[in-house]
C-alpha cells in the first residue's frame, strides 16, 4: 500500500475509535487495523511512527471537523463478551435450584465498566454462595457451575473467560485467596455490575492498606511468571517475538498493580483497569515521577501484546528487569 493510502486508512481507523472511546489511543488503533487487515501487519509494523502522527493529527481536530466524515471501518461490538454474559446469566437464572444458592453473580472489571480492550480484556464473573446452603448442596452447586462454564466457554472465547466461585462466609478472609481474588478485585466488585442476586461486596470496608497488600500480592505473582517465562525461554528456544508478547503481558500486570498500590481506593475512581493502563499511567505516576522513564518500555509492552516491535525497543529485556527491581524496591516488597 502506498504511503499516502496507508496514512488514508489510519486516519480513518483513528476517527472510528475516537468517536467511539473520546480519544485515539496507539494500542486501539493498531489493535483495529491489524485484526481487520491482517496483510498490513508487516507494513504497519514498520511505520509506527507514523500511526502515532496521525492519532496526534486526529486527537488534535475538533469536534466539527470529525462531522460528515465518511468511515468505512466499525469498531467490534464485542459480540463474544455479550454472548458470554447471556449465556452465564440465562444458564444460572434457568436452573432454580442453583440459583437459590447463589447469593449473587456480578461482573467487574474493564468489561463491567464498558473499558474492555476487544480480545485483550478478560470478562470477569464472581459467583457468592450463600451461606445457608448446607456444605454438601454448596459443592454440588460449585461442580455445577464449573459444568456450565465449561458448556459454554468454547476454545474461541476460553481467554477471554474469567470465573471466581466464593462462599458468602470468604468474604471475611479474601487474603486466602492471593492473586486468584484479592482485595483489589473485589474493590471491584464493589462497583461491579450485578446480573442475580445483590451486591455483598457493597457492606465490605475495604481500607488502602488492604489495597496496597492486594497490589503487593499481584506483582509478585507477576514477577514469578516474568521469571517463569524467560526460564522457559532459554530452556526451549522460544523465538524473540513470542517471549517479547509473554514478558509484555507480565510487566502490563505489574504496572496495573503498581497503580493501584499508588491511588489506594481512588482505583476504581480513577477507571484503572487493563490491558490498557498506559492510557492512565502519566496521571497516576506522573510526568516527573521515579518510574517517569519507563513509559516507552511499557509502550512497546503493549504494542508487543499486538505482535508489534516499536522502534528502540532493543533494550525491552533489561529495562523490565530494571522496572521489576524499582518497584519491589517501592512497594517493600519482600
């Protein structure tokens, strides 16, 4: 494609997603031209500088300008979330004897605030049994709202699915449960969107002490992958793009648990969520601030996760093992 089509195209993709989420971010546009034009990958791959021109371009037009402007792109409608979120709710509400023990079902997270990143995003469901359920009728609804997940969640949508069970009487010792529900996650649960039942996580005083312990649990979990992956790595020969993508996905969760360690409860306010923190990183962080210099580094983080090489991405291994150690070293993490 020539230049001058391919700034064409990009301009019209950085239209479509600035009407559709108020501003063009570099991960939404490349994400939209990749999936839809999957034999651009190698070229957009080598103009990224001029994709972030234009989105400058198209984030600095006003609101007149973008009227009347024909576009030949749409933005996914996210089809497979909405699926899901039937599915989950009509195959919980049909059966009445599960969903008399279910003391609610709620969703919480990026999708639950409509911030999802299509494919990226898990959609997060927490189930909260009742507690006067008797322990065997609690086990049997446990087994079979895994069987129900596991008819509905089929290989296409299986890494977008996210689904918790939690007894009513957990809710006062989350901390058990480590990176699998902490007290960040249900902080968001807390301004979660119910679909049965009420809201138990609504009573929970959460304190930013909780919060911060929460965040500390989640780098660590990140960390342990990081380390995880670049073992594997050597071990198996995986080649440089697939560890880049891998590596990218674990320093996205440590920056997202490193924002929420910062804002406290202000989380939720503030709409962190992933995988597309770096759009909030600068105004948690700031722009003067002792992890100011690795927003590049987490830029090509993202782009990795869309199997894009930015250009001075060079040094991305050393600079996450540099990032890694700031924040253990921030958080007190021991």
């Amino acid at each position: 494609m020539e230049e001058s089509e391919l700034r064409d195209l990009i301009q019209q993709y950085a239209i479509q997603v600035r009407l559709d989420q108020g501003e063009a971010s570099l991960t939404s546009v490349l994400k939209l031209i990749i999936s839809e034009n999957p034999q651009l990958k190698s070229q957009i791959r080598s103009s990224v500088a001029t994709v972030k021109e234009v989105i400058a371009e198209v984030n600095e037009m006003a609101e007149d300008e973008l009227d009347g402007i024909s576009l030949e792109t749409t933005v996914d409608e996210s089809s497979e979330y909405e699926m899901l979120e039937k599915k989950v709710v009509q195959r919980f509400s049909e059966d009445e004897e599960l969903k008399t023990q279910i003391k609610t079902l709620i969703i919480y997270g990026s999708y639950a605030k409509r911030l999802h990143v299509v494919g990226e995003s898990d959609i997060n469901f927490v189930v909260v049994l009742s507690s006067e359920t008797p322990p065997a009728k609690s086990e049997a609804a446990i087994e079979k709202i895994g069987q129900i997940a596991e008819e509905i969640v089929t290989p296409e949508v299986v890494h977008i699915f996210d689904l918790m069970i939690l007894k009513e009487d957990d809710l006062t010792q989350l901390e058990k449960f480590g990176p699998d529900f902490s007290f960040i996650h249900a902080l968001y649960a807390k301004d979660g969107e119910v679909k049965l039942g009420e809201n138990v996580f609504s009573p929970l005083e959460i304190s930013n002490t909780q919060i911060q312990e929460g965040a500390r649990i989640l780098i660590k979990e990140a960390i342990v992958q990081f380390d995880e992956i670049t073992k594997t790595a050597k071990e198996e020969g995986l080649p440089e793009d697939e560890l880049e993508y891998l590596l990218g996905a674990s320093i996205i969760d440590i920056a997202f648990a490193l924002c929420c360690f910062k804002t406290g409860l202000d989380a939720v306010k503030m709409d962190l969520v992933k995988p597309d923190i770096h759009e909030e990183i600068r105004e948690v962080w700031g722009e003067k601030s002792e992890f100011s210099d690795y927003y590049p580094m987490l830029e090509q983080a993202h782009a990795f996760k869309l199997g894009i090489r930015l250009p001075n991405s060079q040094n991305f291994m050393q600079e996450s093992i540099d990032f890694i150690k700031k924040v253990i070293e921030f958080t007190d993490l021991k």
